[in-house]
C-alpha cells in the first residue's frame, strides 16, 4: 500500500510537470525580448573567443555581465547550438533570429528547467505532513508544486520574455531543501556555485551564511535556546570555507591568473545605469521617484523652480543611464548599499538570536531578496521572483504567510505586465495570471479554512484594484492624447501602484518576524 501511495505521488507530480512543459513548447513562437538576442551574443563570444577575450568582446552593446560559469554554460551550450544554425555564433550576425536559432534557445531554456523541476521535487519532501488531506489537490505538497512548477512570473519572464530563470532557481531551491534535509555541505556548495552563475544571488547570501554558521557551526544550544558556544567547530567552518574558496577559484581563478579580474568585476557591476531601469521596478525608489516628479510639478506651478533649469522626462524617459533628481536628494551607490544593508540586518539578527530551524532560515531569505529589491541598486521588476518563489515555501505553512504571500505574488506578478507589450501577448498573460491567481487564492484558502480570511477588507479592496488599473493601461490610455504626450504613465502607475503592495508585505513579513514568539522548546531544537 504504502508502494502504491508512493507511485501515486510521483503519478501526480509527473502531471504537473509534463503539462507545464507542454505549455512551455506552446509558448515557443511567442515575442521575445532583448534577452533573446544577449543570449545569443553571448553563445557566440564563448563558442569563437579564446578565454582572455569573453569580458573585452565588446561587438554588440549587449556585452557579457553575468560570472564566469554562465559564460561556461553558454560555452557548452554553442556546441549543441552549432548543429542547429552555425549563423547563430557568428558574432558579427547582430540580432539573428532564424527559426532554427529561435527553436534551440526556446527548447535549451526548456530543457535546462529539468533542473528547477527536479528541485521542486525535493523541496516538496520537506513539508511538513501534519496537514495531510485525503484529496489530493488540497495536500499542501500538491499545492506547493503548483505555485512553484506553474508560478506565472517564471513561465513569462523565461518563456515570453526570455531569460534562464528557472535553471538558476532550480539551483537556489536544490540549495534550500539540502539545508531543511541537514545536508549542510552539500547546499553551500550549490549555493556557491550559483552565486558564480549569477551574482544577483548575493542579495540573499547574509542567509545563507547566518544560517550556516548558527546550525551547522555551531552544533547545539542551551536549554533556553540560547547558543552554546563551546559547541562550535572549527572543522565545519573550514570545510565551507574550502567550498567557498574552491569554487571561487574554479571560476575566477584563470582570470585572476590572466590578470583580467579587475574587468570581470566591472563588467558584473555596471553602476554606470543608474538608480532604476528603464521601467521602474515596484520599490522603495519607484516611491521617491514618483514624489520627486510631484514636487517638481507643484514647484513649478507654485513658481518655486525654474523650469529652464529642469531636465523634461529626467526620470521618465523611459532609458538606462544615470539621472539626477530635481528636488529630492539624488541617490548615489552608496547610499543604496547602505539601505540595503540597514533593511537586512533585522531579519539577519532575528536568524541568530530567534532561530526556528528551515522555517526561519527561510523567513531570512525572504527578508534579504524582500530588502534588496527594495532598496538596491539598478533593481530590476523581474527580481521580485527572488522572494516570491522561497516565500512560497512559507505560504502552505501558516495562514499568516499565505496571506503575505497572495499580496506579493499578485502585485510582484502584475508589474511584469509591462515585460510583454505586444497585442498578440495580451490575452495570454492576462489569462496565465487569473489561472494563477485564482488557483493561488482558492487552494490556500481551502488550506486554511478553519482559520480567520487570509485578507482583510482593506487588502483585497487594494488588490481588486489592479483590474480597473490594467483596463486603463492597457485599453483606455492609448485612445487618449496623453499618449503622445506622456507615453511613461502607464508604465509610471503601474510601477508606483504595486510598489505600495510589495513594501506593505515586506513591511507586515518583518513586523510578523520581529514580533513572534518562540516556544523555548523549539529554541532549544
């Protein structure tokens, strides 16, 4: 029986999998972004440069920026890549799309999320059976699949848009279950070597790194919970520190040696961009951004400033470079770095000083991608997947967290709207995201229906919202004149409108973490 029980769960979780990768070849022929063409340089610096040459190529504005075993990763992707369309690698074939071209870049993204499904999987052995149902589609890990293996940001941003998101997550998820499963070693070192894959990943190291040195450094606590110090090894630290230190130098360690790492490095970071992408991603900075533009506008009108002295569109004119702010302080690297970190450190110290195992290691990670994005520098919108993904992990735990989660999920996945701005793409992205969103709601209230609404009246009133506020981008704004006028404000109100839902849930996830109280027993384990 318990054979059969087994079958059946690998029966339902190879469903999910295959459907959503039979959607992922329906998608196949969809718009793509940039991205597509970056990718494609990118194969063809790696597949004809020698290595001394990939961070110098500089042919196409679309240079290499990601660390050194994404390189290797497009490296051996060119050598399937060659069999489809040799044209592809040529690097001066700027913004090539054969069909061939497009068929093996759309089924190599596909493929590679064979990864971020096998992760799934694992991380779906950690949940916690005490909420065990007979029907199926109400067992949290049923549930869990879903929101991971269909989450409509993913399927967009990698699918539509274009990127390897899932690859990458897989990692990070992989990661996350061998750290709930004790195997300690095993996920920093998949944490390193996704760190050396994408460096967008070191938002959430302080995590990591708290985590490991409080569970797996230190091995036991005081009857109180409080740490026991003489409990520390120094043989755990310095195992993680030669993982750290071996990986390290397997990816930067030629580059070093060619004495070409001072370039690497600012290749990786661009600070030359400016604050914020060229749509705003839904932060803190869409915020004051917004509030520098009505102040100049109020100035303006008031006789306060001179309008001779004010750049037109300064912050919204829809580019990726440096800008200054008319009235508001101007925001500098530093100054964001410095936020971030403030941001971080509270869910940071709770890690150590109120450790509840996976579930608060998880809480951090959360915190950390949540601060980052917030505050950081240059943030992209699709980087809000970094907290929704984990913090799905937390949503079929507690009612608490699923109510945070529906908030974020459904603002962090709205702002993505503006990724795919073309008509044939409309009616698919507004029917994946009520797919998701409806399923999200519905499964997780059924999960938690003893228990008080996941939402309170003012919440789903400001998430009810967001419908007549697609209605208007997408359908009233273009047959106004304003479109002429003032092409950013769709993009300007979409951004400032979800950046109120994900800092109200990146507010009410640190007030839930700082103000929860830990049973002693639970400290002590």
């Amino acid at each position: 029986r318990a054979r059969a029980m087994a079958a059946g769960g690998r029966g339902w979780f190879r469903a999910l999998a295959l459907g959503v990768s039979f959607l992922k070849c329906l998608l196949i022929p969809a718009y793509y972004s940039t991205d597509f063409e970056v990718h494609r340089n990118w194969l063809a610096i790696t597949h004809n440069l020698p290595l001394s040459q990939w961070y110098y190529e500089a042919t196409s504005e679309w240079t290499l920026d990601y660390p050194p075993f994404f390189a290797w990763f497009e490296y051996a992707l060119s050598h399937v890549a060659k069999y489809f369309d040799p044209q592809m690698l040529v690097i001066e074939n700027l913004n090539y799309t054969s069909h061939a071209t497009i068929f093996f870049q759309r089924l190599s993204v596909i493929c590679t999320d064979i990864l971020f499904i096998y992760a799934v999987h694992e991380c779906c052995k950690c949940v916690n059976g005490k909420r065990a149902a007979k029907d199926i589609l109400e067992k949290p890990t049923f549930i869990l699949a879903v929101l991971l293996l269909w989450n409509f940001g993913l399927l967009i941003v990698d699918h539509i848009h274009f990127q390897y998101n899932g690859f990458l997550f897989g990692l990070m998820l992989l990661s996350v279950a061998r750290l709930c499963q004790k195997r300690y070693l095993e996920g920093a070192l998949l944490f390193a070597v996704l760190l050396h894959f994408k460096h967008i990943y070191m938002y959430v190291a302080p995590a990591y790194g708290i985590y490991l040195l409080r569970s797996y450094c230190f091995t036991a606590n005081n009857a109180d919970g409080s740490l026991k110090w003489r409990s520390f090894s120094f043989l755990h630290l310095t195992l993680l520190g030669l993982i750290v230190c071996l990986v390290s130098a397997l990816s930067l360690g030629p580059f070093l040696v060619l004495g070409q790492l001072p370039q690497v490095i600012s290749r990786l970071f661009p600070f030359k961009r400016g604050l914020c992408h060229a749509y705003w991603a839904p932060n803190f900075w869409a915020l004051y951004n917004a509030m520098d533009k009505a102040l100049t506008i109020f100035g303006l009108k008031c006789n306060f400033l001179d309008h001779t002295k004010i750049p037109k569109a300064s912050m919204t004119g829809g580019l990726v470079q440096e800008f200054q702010h008319t009235v508001l302080p101007s925001v500098t690297p530093l100054a964001t770095l410095i936020c971030t970190l403030i941001a971080i450190l509270p869910s940071v110290f709770c890690l150590w000083f109120k450790p509840q195992g996976p579930r608060g290691f998880l809480q951090c990670l959360v915190l950390c991608a949540l601060s980052s994005f917030m505050f950081g520098w240059h943030v992209h919108e699709k980087a809000i997947l970094l907290a929704i993904l984990p913090l799905s992990l937390l949503s079929i735990q507690r009612a608490k967290d699923a109510g945070i989660y529906l908030i974020l999920t459904t603002t962090g996945h709205f702002s993505l709207f503006p990724l795919l701005f073309t008509p044939p793409e409309l009616p698919i992205k507004i029917l994946l995201m009520l797919l998701f969103t409806v399923y999200s709601f519905s499964s997780l209230k059924s999960l938690f229906r003893r228990e008080k609404p996941l939402l309170n009246w003012l919440e789903t009133i400001y998430l009810i919202q967001l419908v007549p506020l697609e209605i208007f981008c997408e359908f009233i704004f273009p047959l106004t004149p304003w479109k002429w006028h003032l092409p950013f404000v769709p993009l300007l109100l979409t951004s400032v409108y979800c950046a109120l839902g994900v800092t109200y849930a990146w507010l009410k996830l640190y007030v839930s973490v700082l103000t929860e109280r830990i049973p002693v027993k639970q400290k002590a384990e």
